[in-house]
C-alpha cells in the first residue's frame, strides 16, 4: 500500500501511514504467547503532529463487526484478565485512591464489561452503576442521569469515534465532576519510519487507537478540560478538581 495522508481524528494534522500488522497481533505476545497468523492486514498511520496513532480500517468498523470479529467468544484468549483480575485490582485501587469517597457521589464504570467492578464497589458502600456498550447496548443510560465520577478502564484504546466517546461522556458527566480513565502512553514506544512492534498495538485485542501524551492533552483541551496522569497508563479529565478528589491532583 502507498503511503497516504489523512486527517489525524485528534487534531486534524496529517497522518501517514506507519505499518501494517497481522490481525492475530495480541497484547498476549507481552507474555510470550503467540497466535497463528490470521493473513490479514491491519495497517496504522500516525499523526505528523500530536503523534495519534490509529488502525486505519479497523477505525471504520461498524459495532456489529468488533462484536464479530474482536469481542467474541475467543476474546478471553487475548485478554484473560478482564474478567476478574483486571476489574477486582481496579476496585481495589479505587478505595485505595479515595478511602472516604462521601456517600453522595455518583459513579459510573463505562466500560465496565460484566459490572464486576461496580459490584465490588457497592459492596463497600460506593453508589456505582456499570455500562458496557457492548454488553448493554439496548440500556439507555441517559435514565441514569448524571455521574461525579467516572471512570473508564481501558475504552479509549479500544474507541473508533473517539468525538463521540467524548460527547457520550461529557453528556453524562456534573459540572464539577473526575473522569478517571486508563491507556497506555505511547511515547518512546511508536516512532516514525520504524516497524510498529510495540505489544499494546495490538488489533485482536481491539486495540486501535494509541495515545501519546500531547494527544491526549489536545483531547481534553478541546473539551474544556484539564488533564493530569498518575503514571504512564492511569489519567484523569477535570474542569475544576472536584472537593472530594482535591489529594489525587493540584489545580
């Protein structure tokens, strides 16, 4: 394939195309497990200018077609954790972060797949409610209401339409509320004119949107919102640091 340039979804610059990978690439390979090779290309471009990177097909999937292909009944094979490791030590963080979370506050886990972390939380007094567009789709969440927590676990990788994600979000946040959400950061991992061999590019796992920090930062600037990082993978969007989470980050 030629190299071509695109708009770049974050902040409009050009893209160009980076490399191509095998479908079957999984973040398993982390571990030494290698699927066989499905014979298909995925190929990446990369943003010239907040260095966004993103499957350029895969991007344009309809919903029914990640049901099919990625979140099916082998997804368990690429992703053994998310089930009940991944969502028990994300609870467990959370009640670590905020131990005395007032009784009033809202939360919603979008994202939350099987609501296993919601359900931990409850169990220790939280108000947590889960959603999942791919295992709730037919719920309107807007009869919920809105949240002053929310937090998103591994989602924004996994998004095509990261505008509407945003939108979805912002639609169901309060006005002094934490958007609390985890990705990789993918500086010093993905760089130009070199093979993409970093293992959390990896479209099996539906991993088709990767972030660097400055796009990250365009994101939520274009929201109104300011963005702060406990470490590589863990991050939060805020307008004004809400009272209750004022020891995670200054203003």
């Amino acid at each position: 394939m030629d190299e071509e340039k695109l708009l770049c979804p974050v902040c409009k610059a050009n893209g160009v195309l980076l490399d191509v990978v095998d479908f079957n690439k999984s973040c398993e390979e982390a571990r030494g497990k290698h699927l066989p090779l499905a014979g298909i290309p995925v190929y990446y471009v990369l943003c010239d200018s907040c260095r966004f990177c993103w499957a350029l097909e895969l991007n344009r999937w309809p919903l029914a077609k990640f049901k099919d292909c990625i979140y099916n009944a082998d997804y368990i094979s690429v992703d053994p954790d998310y089930l009940e490791v991944r969502p028990t030590a994300n609870a467990k963080r959370l009640r670590a972060i905020f131990p005395n979370l007032p009784s009033d506050i809202r939360h919603l886990d979008y994202g939350g797949g099987n609501g296993l972390l919601s359900k931990l939380l409850r169990e220790s007094n939280w108000d947590s409610v889960s959603y999942d567009p791919f295992v709730d789709g037919e719920v309107d969440l807007g009869r919920f209401g809105r949240f002053d927590f929310i937090t998103a676990y591994e989602v924004f990788e996994h998004v095509p339409d990261l505008q509407i994600l945003l939108t979805s979000l912002c639609a169901l946040l309060t006005h002094n509320s934490l958007l609390l959400f985890s990705t990789l950061i993918s500086d010093g991992n993905i760089e130009s004119k070199k093979r993409l061999d970093w293992w959390y590019a990896s479209p099996r796992n539906g991993h088709i949107s990767l972030f660097s920090r400055k796009s990250l930062s365009i994101l939520a600037e274009g929201r109104g919102f300011k963005f702060g990082s406990f470490s590589n993978g863990l991050h939060v969007f805020y307008k004004t640091m809400p009272v209750w989470a004022k020891h995670i980050i200054r203003d």
